[in-house]
C-alpha cells in the first residue's frame, strides 16, 4: 500500500469486476485540440462519473450537442500527448506571446495542416519549432505547467472516502512513430500522486527502451513512492513493429536482437496490452494467417499504419497487416523468449480502451447517437458518415477490467501488475477465468466457485503451478455473466466461450480455438431495424481440460466471450438517415459507405481473458539459473 486515504467500506478479498478507460484524451492533446473539442481533464473525469458532457461550441448554426455515458465507470488513466503540451497551450491561449505565430495560426485554423506542420515536425522529425527556445526550454517551461493541472485534475477526481467510488491515474502517452505513422505508442500509467516533475516524451527519448530508462530513473528508483508500468496500443497499425525488440529507433534492419535482460525490464513494465480501441482490434486476423479462427477478423482494418489509412503523397498505398501486428503473435513469440531466453518479455495481460479524442471515456454504446472519438481525425466540412466518428472502419472502442478488492489506485495498479485483467469490445459482461489441476468437473454448480478457483489453481494472468504429479493435465474454470445493460441501454444476452490455445511446435506458431460453453444459437439481428433476434444465456461456466496437453511444451490459454448479433453504430447511423441499400435513390449524398461491400453492418461485442500460462519443469528451471 503506497497511499494515505480512508480504507473502503466496500472490500472484496476474493476481489470485484472494476470497469474503466485508461487511453484518454482531452484539448491538451494537440490532435484533439480541434474547433468541436475544447474539454479538459476536469471534463473528462465529471463525465466518466455519469454527467452529461457538451462536444460542439454553441453557435446560432452549430447548436451544442451533448452526450453522456448510461452508467459511470469506476476508474480513468487519462493519456495525454507527451508531445507538444506546452506548445499547444501556447498556442490555444489568447494574449500568450506565440498565439499569433504563424504556426499558432495554422493549428487553430486546420487540423490537416497542423497534423502535417505542428504534429509532423514532433512525430516525424521529433524536433520543436524556433518558438520554444534552442533547447526547447519555453514549451517544456508550459507543458510542466499542464502536466500539474493534469495532476491537479486527477487528485481532484479522485474519492479518497470510504466510498471509494471513483479512482483516477495520472498518466500521459509517448508518442513514438516510424516512417509513414507505424505506431509505438505507449500509454504511461503512475500508481500514485508520486510522479516525475515532467512526462517523457518521444521527442526526448528515441526508443521504448529509453523510456523506461527513465521512468526507473525518475520515478520508480527516485525514492519518492513513484511506480509506474506501460501500456503499448493499437499494435494492428504499428508495420510489424510493436512487439520486436524495444531498443529500435526505426524501422531499418537488421532490427536489434532482444537479450534477457531486456525481456525481463520489458515483463515488469509493461505487463498488459491493449487489444482494442476506436481504431479497431489487434488481437488477429484470417487475412494475416489465422484463417482456421472463424472468430479472428473483429474490427480490424485493412491497413498497418495510419498513413496506410490515408493515402497521400506522402504515403505509400495501405499494406495488410502481417501476423506479427496482432497480440496473439506475439503471446506465442514470447514462448519462444522463455525457450531461449529464460524469460517471457511478452506475457501480456489483456485490457481495451477508447483512445477518445473528444474526452470520452467509457462512451462504448453502438447507437447511432456514436459521435467518434477521432478529434483531428474527422473531415473538414465534409457531409458524409465520417462526420458521425471520422472513419467508418473506427468504431466505439472498448473497456479495459480489473479483478481488484476494492476501487483505489493501489489495488488497481496490482491488479494490472499481475494482469489479472480482461478487455471487452463495449459492454460489461462479468467473466472468471482459472486455471489448476485438480478442479472438480461440477465446479460450475457450486457456490464458492470463485474462492476455490483461487486456492486451487491461478486467475487469469497467473502461471500454472507445478503439477502435484506426473501425467497431470491441466483445468480450466471459465464463467461468464451477461452484460445487464442499464436504464437506457438493454444488455444482450451470451451465445457462447471459447478457449483459445497457443503453442510452439517445430519452432512455428501453433493456435487452436476450442468451444467449451455455449455455441451457435440461431442468433441474429434485423439490419433494418436492428431488433436482436433469437434467444440466448443470461450466463454460461464450464470446466475444461485441455484434450492435447503435452507437458513437454509451454502454452498459454485465453478466454473469449461472445455476445448474440447486434447492429454496429454505423448501421444505426444509415437507417437513421433513411438508407436502403436496395434502393440507390434512397441514399442521400455521402452515405454511400453504408452500401459499400466492405461496410461492417452487424457486430457481435466479446471479452478477452488475460491468459494463463504453463511452462514446463525443465523451462522453469533454466529460468532460475538464467536469474
């Protein structure tokens, strides 16, 4: 325990579902300080506790628009850029003496032109304008004047009472992109009110490997109760980048060879994923060679990087993501890390987020009410259905979930260490995952399930233990309760779990998808409409035993939980427009996407475990003679 507050009436020692948003951004982030959003972190965190919230300024033409989420969220890491906080400020502050800087000028009159000239110069070339001094002192001076209103907000937000009904974090995002935007992003989490006087920055340091440098630097080796971990995202854009070797600072190869010791600093610092946002999901894709996953290809986009997503001059034509874009590569690559190395730099603990651009958090809702979260990433002035949320391909986002016993930072913040952790894709199913060797077949029936899954086995993010005797196979306990909905917002019911299984076999990639609870139910959804159809379970469990287990061989296991067909808010968008794709005379101008063959009409909204590893005796044992 690192904090000073009243203990929580509301203590759960075999721990509870805690829902919330840790990729958040408001008007500080120089990509979502656009003319429709001018919210502050004090906004962000009033609306993730259920208050309603203003996007657009009020003008004769222009009318507010509101939005506000149908049930609060129990805790937020907001992740404003590191990058360019002091200069946006300067910027967007009238009487500063850069405010009418032509490059000032530019950012408050066109996203495009301040993505391609402000955001360019920082990202791309990761150097600063004249304005902010030879050593960039005058907007590092201002970003350290936002980054404590940043702190100021997050203390604010947060109940320290018995209560304990909200918690928030301070954080930021390191912003690091190759090339033509292959994306290295990381979302920076601190434990506490205990936090560097300054964020790092992409423009600082050239690599993920000095990132961490100096937040053991400035933070958890400083002595002042500072911890902190790191959270990678959107890994389906990054060109194949994301999960090599934290030490490049491009993209030219031959890439650097990752040694022990940095899978090691890379498994204590950054012990989850993201595996979905607004920007689609990385978990896999048939397309990128899981084409024996009939379930793989959720929200994904057919680009690699987000220059791939816009074409231009300036970028070559979008590439399909490769395998080794997705969180499932990479969970398998990291055996090979075990194998070789004696340690496992890629045991990710899963989560999802929104990366809200328009200071979101939590609004996951397929309605056609959706209003995207893309910030700068919506068109100028164009009258199509990307001015409903930017691109057609980016939806929602999802949650991220914490197994925690009670709502503060500290038991969040172990929660994620220990990636007892689960994503969903918007909606707030409960899901248990366990894993042991001795667990009994009719565990499902019984009413202790939760405190005997623990004292016999591990949640979801844990490793096996050693098997009791030879010739023992492993257990598994998955149970899962529907999202209720809320009083605005009706839950769907569950159709079925899968357990996903990864491996190692000959030194190549091995997946399998197994069906343990539930299955196909004739489920369905009128698109004209969309009135859900068919029944489904309001909760399902089994036990499983894994079939082909070889003791011999380190795996992994997840759990996937799917919902009954829903209409995805694109679809609620057209048929609120009058669109029927049978007619093309009904198609009003700029929403011929809805016809489009590529358009995604219905969704089925699902939650991703953590998964539970096993390694073998022999591997555990190389382990502790590598230490």
């Amino acid at each position: 325990m690192t904090e000073q507050r009243e203990p929580c009436a509301d203590y759960d020692p075999l721990k509870k579902p805690l829902f919330g948003d840790t990729h958040v951004h408001t008007a500080y982030s120089f990509d979502a300080n656009s003319q429709d959003t001018r919210n502050t972190p004090d906004d962000a965190y009033r609306f993730a506790k259920g208050e309603r919230m203003g996007i657009q300024p009020y003008d004769d033409d222009n009318p507010q628009r509101f939005i506000q989420l149908d049930r609060p969220l129990d805790f937020v890491a907001l992740s404003d850029h590191a990058a360019l906080l002091g200069e946006v400020h300067l910027c967007t502050t009238p009487g500063s003496w850069t405010y009418w800087h032509p490059i000032c000028v530019v950012h408050r009159s066109s996203t495009n032109l301040s993505m391609l000239l402000l955001g360019g110069r920082a990202l791309g070339f990761r150097s600063r304008w004249g304005f902010c001094g030879d050593q960039g002192e005058y907007c590092l001076e201002q970003a350290g004047s936002i980054w404590r209103e940043i702190q100021r907000a997050a203390e604010d937000a947060y109940d320290r009472s018995a209560a304990c009904e909200f918690t928030s974090f301070v954080g930021y995002e390191w912003t690091a992109s190759l090339d033509d935007g292959k994306n290295l992003h990381r979302n920076v989490v601190f434990r506490n009110e205990h936090v560097p006087p300054l964020p790092t920055s992409w423009i600082d340091t050239p690599s993920a490997h000095e990132l961490w440098e100096h937040l053991e630097g400035d933070c958890m080796n400083g002595g002042q109760g500072c911890d902190v971990l790191t959270i990678p995202h959107n890994s389906n854009i990054s060109g194949g980048l994301m999960f090599e070797s934290a030490k490049l600072e491009s993209s030219e190869t031959p890439l650097p060879v990752v040694d022990a010791a940095e899978a090691r600093r890379r498994q204590r610092m950054e012990p989850i994923v993201e595996i979905m946002q607004h920007k689609g999901s990385s978990e896999c894709d048939v397309a990128a060679g899981w084409s024996n996953d009939e379930s793989c290809s959720f929200e994904t986009l057919p680009y690699d990087s987000f220059g791939g997503g816009r074409p231009s001059i300036f970028t070559e034509e979008p590439r399909l993501p490769d395998a080794n874009n997705f969180v499932i590569w990479a969970l398998t690559e990291g055996l090979r890390q075990q194998q070789g190395l004696g340690v496992n730099g890629l045991k990710y603990g899963i989560i999802a987020s929104t990366d809200t651009h328009i200071a979101a958090p939590g609004l996951t809702a397929e309605t056609a009410e959706h209003p995207g979260h893309g910030g700068f990433g919506k068109g100028e002035g164009a009258e199509s259905i990307e001015d409903f949320a930017d691109n057609i391909e980016f939806g929602p986002g999802g949650l991220a979930v914490v197994w925690a016993e009670e709502n503060t930072r500290d038991a969040i913040f172990e929660a994620m260490l220990r990636r007892e952790t689960y994503g969903t894709s918007g909606t707030r199913p409960i899901v248990r995952f366990f894993g042991g060797w001795n667990y009994p077949e009719d565990l499902c029936e019984s009413r202790d399930l939760v405190a005997r899954g623990y004292a016999g086995g591990v949640p979801m993010g844990g490793d096996l233990p050693p098997a009791a005797s030879s010739g023992s196979t492993p257990r598994f306990i998955v149970s899962a309760v529907a999202d209720p909905g809320s009083a605005t917002l009706s839950g769907l019911p569950l159709q079925r779990i899968q357990i996903v299984k990864g491996w190692l076999e000959g030194g190549e990639h091995r997946e399998e998808v197994f069906k343990v609870a539930g299955g196909d139910n004739g489920a369905s959804v009128d698109l004209t409409t969309c009135e859900p159809k068919g029944a489904g379970a309001d909760s399902l469990c089994n036990v499983w035993t894994d079939p082909d287990f070889d003791s011999t061989s380190p795996a992994f296991y997840y759990a996937r939980v799917f919902e009954n067909p829903s209409c995805r808010w694109s679809q609620y968008t057209c048929n609120a427009a009058g669109v029927d794709c049978s007619d093309p005379a009904s198609v009003p101008e700029g929403l011929a996407a809805c016809c489009a063959e590529s358009h995604k009409a219905q969704i089925q909204e699902r939650a991703w475990t953590s998964p539970i590893w096993y390694t073998p005796p022999s591997s555990l044992l190389s382990a502790l003679e590598s230490e």
